[in-house]
C-alpha cells in the first residue's frame, strides 16, 4: 500500500514541525496581551430555595 509509505511524508512533517516551533512560535510568544488578566475577589451569592407549588 503506498499510503504506507512514509518516505515522502516524513521529510515534510519533520519540515513543518522545525519550521513552526522554531519561526512562527516566537513570533506569536512576542506579542503581549493588550488586556491583562486583574485580579478580581470572588463575590460569592447566595441562591434562594425554589419554593415548588405542590410541597
């Protein structure tokens, strides 16, 4: 079967993964945030039973 064959296909991926995680990843790491995350204190509320009309 020749989809078997990973003679062609190697090469390529090999090429891809050097080329994304060596060019395009620090490229893409470099930018900042424009809206850091805050620290916010979580405000907890408090639910209120549903009265069900049949109890």
């Amino acid at each position: 079967m020749p989809q078997l064959n990973p003679a062609p296909w190697f090469y390529t991926m090999l090429t891809t993964w050097l080329v994304l995680s060596l060019i395009i990843q620090p490229k893409l790491l470099s930018f900042t945030s424009t809206n850091p995350p805050s620290h916010k204190t979580l405000v907890s509320t408090k639910a209120t039973p549903w009265t069900w009309p049949w109890t």
